[in-house]
C-alpha cells in the first residue's frame, strides 16, 4: 500500500511541474498514451525501489 501511494505522489507531483511549465510558457502541453503510460509506470518502478530500500 505504501508502494502505490508513494507512486501516485509522484504522478501528482509530475502533473504539478508540467502544470506549472503550462502556466509559465502559456501553452498547452498535450503528452501521448505511448509516452505517458511509461512515465506512469516508471513512477511506480522508482516508488517500489524506494519502498523496498526503506524496508531493508
């Protein structure tokens, strides 16, 4: 359970900066499924090493 809400903290957090880079350029940032579901689970590979670390 820690693993799933650690990756979606940082799934959140990367929506914020690219939120933040929207507002500050003025643009529409438009990421596809193909690059996005990688980011995705990327997020949670990082959030389980992590967790695993802590739990050793």
């Amino acid at each position: 359970m820690e693993t799933f809400g650690r990756g979606c903290l940082y799934i959140i957090i990367g929506i914020g900066v690219l939120l933040l880079l929207a507002i500050v350029t003025q643009s529409h940032i438009n990421i596809p499924f193909f690059i996005a579901i990688p980011l995705v689970i990327l997020a949670f590979y990082i959030a389980k090493k992590r967790t695993d670390e802590k739990n050793n």
